[in-house]
C-alpha cells in the first residue's frame, strides 16, 4: 500500500495508492481499516492515530494510511505470533 510517485527534475508528486501486490488483499485491508476507523466502538492507539490523521487529511487518505499500517502491524503479529493490543502495554517503572 504505497503511494504512486511522479519525479521529474522539478516535481515530485505523491498520488493516489499505486496498485502493486494483490488487488484483492489491499481492498481487504483498506475495508479492515475502514471498518475500524468508521465502525468500530473500542478504542485503539491505532484508531487514534488515524482520527487524528483524518482531520487533518480526510477520511480516504487516512483509511489508506491505516491500512498499510494495519498490513505492518498484522505481518509483525505473525511474525512474533502474538495477538493484537488494542492499547499499549504500562511501562514498568525504573526502580
């Protein structure tokens, strides 16, 4: 889920959502961060940040945003074989 890149010697735009990889899996993710953003009622630091992304932005860049991030998020998960937190773990205090 990566932006398509027009680079001249002057310009260089970032445009829409290039369509590399499966067409399938970025509308399952872009839908996944839809759903999350727009549906979803338990709070998340990963809907926070894209709320936040969305007033600044608008709602379709920020639901692309959060689906590459979902795409990083859920590759780590698989990766360490861990489940999705919602919220981020206490930091312990330094003793």
């Amino acid at each position: 889920m990566t932006p398509r890149v027009y680079q001249s010697g002057e310009l260089d735009r970032s445009g829409n959502i290039s369509k590399c990889g499966d067409k399938l899996m970025r509308h399952a993710l872009f839908e996944a961060a839809n759903s999350h953003l727009r549906i979803s009622r338990k709070w998340s630091t990963l809907r926070a940040w894209g709320v936040k992304l969305a007033k600044r932005t608008g709602m379709e860049k920020a639901c692309v945003a959060v689906a590459r991030k979902l795409a990083v998020i859920m590759h780590r998960m698989w990766i360490e074989e861990t489940d999705f937190r919602f919220g981020r773990e206490p930091v312990a205090a330094a003793a």
